[in-house]
C-alpha cells in the first residue's frame, strides 16, 4: 500500500477516542470495525488502559471485558457499537 494513500481522519465524531475490540463479534468483522472507527477520526487499541475509552464486546469476551469493568470504561455490545457509528 501506498503510504501517501493512507488518509487519517482529524476532528471526526471519534475523533481521539480509543477503542477496544474483544470477544467474537458476529454483526461486523474487527476489519470493518477498525476502519469505521478510524474514519471518524479515532483509534484501534489492543490493550485496555486507562486512556482507553469504549471497550466492544462480543460474544465470549473474557479477561479485556474484566479489566474494563474494574478500570469503570464504558462497555458496549455490537449493537450499541453500530448506534455510536
């Protein structure tokens, strides 16, 4: 890929917002995700940390939906993920 080509959205809807895909997601596939997101101007984390902002869970999401709930970031499911779209 050409990397002049690759255009970064600055000051869409997510725009600095971090996101976290965990589990198996069965509406849309982690590629679509990642570049919905990206977009609109936000990012694609693998980890949780306390700069994450929204953490999507899936079905069988494990220990990131744990670490979420303990550090108090907002969880949504697929469903909920697509409405913030």
């Amino acid at each position: 890929m050409d990397p002049a080509a690759v255009v970064k959205t600055v000051g869409g809807r997510l725009s600095g917002r971090n996101f976290v895909f965990t589990g198996t997601l069965t509406r849309f596939t982690r590629d679509f995700a990642r570049k919905e997101v990206e977009d609109q101007g936000g990012n694609v984390v693998g980890s949780i940390s306390r700069t994450t902002d929204y953490v999507v869970a899936g079905e069988e999401a494990g220990s990131k939906l744990l670490k979420a709930r303990e550090l108090g970031i907002a969880v949504l499911g697929e469903d909920e993920f697509l409405k913030l779209l």
